[in-house]
C-alpha cells in the first residue's frame, strides 16, 4: 500500500516536502560553516583558516553572529529543495512519456529540475553571501532585499544563476 497514488498531485506535493526537509534545514544547519568559507573567500588576510574564522566571527559578532545569513538560506535552499525533488518527479515522468522509458534514461530529469531549482535559489543566496560577507550592508533578510533591489533592480538577484547552473 503507498500513500498515494505516482504521479498524482499529492505525489508531487510530497516530493516537494521531502525537497524542503531535506534541502533547507540541512544547508540552515551548515551556516556557520558556510558563513566562515564565504568570510575566508572574500577577505583571506582576516579569516586564515576555518578554526580563525570561527574565532575571529564570535569575537566580533558573538555566538549569534555565526547564524548570520540564515533566513535566506532556509527561504533559498527550502524552495530550490522543493523544485529540484518536486520537478525530479515531474521531468522524469514527462520525458518518460515522450521518449520512452529507455530513452528518458539518457536525457536526465535531473538537469531540468535542477536549472528551475536554482532560479528558485538565486534571489536568496545573493542576498546570503552579501549579508555574510559585506559588513554593514545589512544585517537580515528584510533590511537585505529592499536595498538589493532599489541599488541594481530585479538583476540584482539573479547575477548567481549562471555560476549555479555551472556548479
């Protein structure tokens, strides 16, 4: 007995959830380690090392400032986890229909719902690594957004979606 039934709405909803679990709570999880690699990317005379980093992050900011940068990662990784498991589904059944099993094989769903994953993921993750590594550009998500979008536009958000597709 399943759940429900493969290809039906709550099949897809399901996968989605599954994606949300899995992708934002687990990178949310990682931000302190992440707002370390991306504070050792961008100024290496400061952060030598992830221990420094780590060091250097609490002294400056307290214990709370490692989870600087978490709202944009749960919202971006939460929505590419949706589309990348939700859309999974989707393609591999479309192209299942199209192609034929055998030849769906060849032409990966993954990639489809992975270039729509990261569009999801672009806006959030632009806004992440400038509130983690631009100090006093913004220090949340809501004070982030407005300032990206009223400085570059609607590009502002999306300038990572190449590099992601490429990653």
């Amino acid at each position: 007995e399943y759940s429900c039934e493969y290809g039906s709405l709550k099949f897809y909803a399901l996968c989605g959830v599954g994606g949300v679990l899995s992708c934002g709570l687990t990178h949310t999880g990682v931000v302190p380690l992440d707002l370390v690699k991306c504070r050792m990317q961008v100024d290496p005379q400061k952060y030598k090392s992830i221990f420094n980093g780590f060091s250097v992050t609490i002294n400056e900011d307290g214990v709370r400032g490692l989870a600087k940068g978490w709202a944009p990662t749960f919202i971006g990784y939460s929505m590419q986890g949706l589309c990348k498991f939700g859309f999974y589904e989707v393609f591999k059944i479309l192209y299942g229909n199209m192609l034929g099993e055998e030849n769906a094989y060849l032409w990966p769903a993954s990639a489809s719902a992975e270039f729509f994953a990261d569009i999801a993921l672009a806006p959030m993750e632009a806004a992440k690594v400038r509130i983690q590594t631009q100090p006093g550009y913004a220090n949340t998500l809501r004070q982030a957004l407005p300032k990206m979008f009223a400085e570059e536009g609607i590009w502002a958000f999306y300038k990572g979606v190449a590099p992601l597709w490429m990653r």
